[in-house]
C-alpha cells in the first residue's frame, strides 16, 4: 500500500458517503457513459454502474487492475481496462469523466478532458489547493481557467476530508467540476483568438494587465476600456475574472 501510495500517488477513497455525494454532484443522466481514471478498488466504479448506462474504468496498477473484474462481476454494464488513462482514445460519442484521480497526475487529466472533443463534464476529485487555485479560490484565476473559460465552466462543488481516504494524505480534497458550455460565450471562430489574447496578457510584461495591455493595444483605448468595466488599471493578471476577460478582449480585439 505505501509503495502504491508512493509511486502512483494513490488514496482510496473509502467514506461511502463521499462515495455517494461524487456520484450526484457528477449529476449524469442514465443512459450516460462514463471514463473513471484510476479505478483503483472499484468502490466508485460501482456507485456509478448503479447510476449510469455504462462505465469503463481504467487502472494502472497491475494487481489493482487484476483484481478488478472480479470487484465489477455483478455490474455488466462495466467495461475494466489495465491501461493509462491518459494514453487512451477518447471516446467519440459525448461521454463524462468521474473519478477520484492521483493527485501527480492531476494537472495532465485535466489537460487530457479540455482536449477531448465529446467530454461533456468532468468531476474530478482533487486536491483542495489545486481545485481552489482554478476556480479562483484565492482571489486569483489561473491561465487554463481564464484561456478554456468561453468553452468550460469551473466549479469548486464540495470539500471532502482527509479522513474519508486510505492511506490518509496530508491535504484535504474537493471536487473540481468542468462543465463544457452548451454554447460557447464567443463564437466558434474566435476562440483562438481569444486564447492568443489571454495568452498575451498572462505574459506580465509591465507588471499589470493593462500595462500589458497597452504594449499591443493603444493605450488611451486600454485606459477606456479599464474605465468602461470598472477595473484598476494597476490590477495583475490574476486578479482579473474570466468573465472581464472576455469583455476587455470584445472591447480591445472586436
């Protein structure tokens, strides 16, 4: 256990109602398939077979992976794979991701749903840190939070304690909640750039985002747009809301 722990950044999640409050705030309709990361000992694999149309469940640890079709036997509905999550295929008909993921590989899952084209949600149990850092939890946004804004939104749902996990860690956890928009809040085609635009102002050049800003954009025009939505103009970058990025970039770039 402490080795698995050690090398694949493994906790078992074993509180049955945590367990239980996954299951709901990933709120999936019943004819919804489901990726699970990191099966581990299937007690959230089978929770989510009860609620949902079919699950495949990948695990990367060879005795947790073999241990696990006899874990799912009186689910049908579960397809168990031993394998990498992230170099699977996604698939290509609209699919959820649920699961309580190693906190090493938090930052390449999240990366691995934004790129998949069908995913429809994400409900991921991470580290609180993590989860509040990208959902503005501190009074700062992240770059991936405010770049993936128009298409996702970012939701910091519920903390979940140490104590509902085995090994215990030393953090507690949340569940972070990625929901792709019905209808992205720009049109389709221009996305990139609106990422390209974010991209430019979290380089930090000037020491604030309208300095920043203004090394591209005329500055009298930066300083009305400031003004027009109400924002200091000496506010770094990561002060500034998702949702004000998108009115400073219809305001600056059209």
């Amino acid at each position: 256990m402490a080795r698995r722990r050690k090398t694949l950044s493994q906790n078992f999640l074993h509180h049955p109602a945590a367990v239980q409050r996954i299951v709901r705030s990933a709120a999936l309709p019943p004819d919804a398939l489901v990726v699970e990361p990191g099966a581990g000992e299937g007690v959230l694999t089978r929770a989510l077979a009860g609620r949902v149309r079919r699950v495949i469940a990948y695990e990367i640890d060879p005795r947790l992976a073999a241990r696990l079709p006899a874990r799912v036997r009186s689910h049908p509905n579960v397809r168990p794979v031993h394998g990498d999550f992230l170099r699977a295929r996604a698939p290509r008909e609209p699919f959820a991701v649920v699961g309580n993921i190693p906190y090493a590989r938090t930052a390449d899952i999240v990366r691995w749903c934004l790129d998949a084209p069908r995913l429809t949600s994400a409900t991921l149990l991470t580290q609180l840190e993590y989860a509040r850092k990208r959902t503005g939890g501190y009074g700062r946004w992240s770059l991936l939070t405010v770049r993936t804004w128009p298409e996702y939104e970012w939701r910091l749902l519920t903390r979940i304690g140490r104590e509902c996990f085995t090994p215990v860690p030393r953090t507690d956890s949340a569940l972070l909640r990625l929901e792709r928009r019905p209808e992205p809040l720009l049109p389709p085609e221009r996305l990139a750039a609106y990422r390209e635009f974010v991209g430019h102002g979290f380089t930090g050049v000037g020491g604030s985002l309208a300095a920043t800003l203004a090394r591209r954009y005329r500055t009298r025009g930066v300083r009305a747009a400031f003004g027009r939505l109400g924002l200091d103009e000496a506010a770094p970058v990561g002060v500034v809301p998702p949702e004000q990025w998108l009115r400073l970039f219809r305001e600056l770039a059209g």
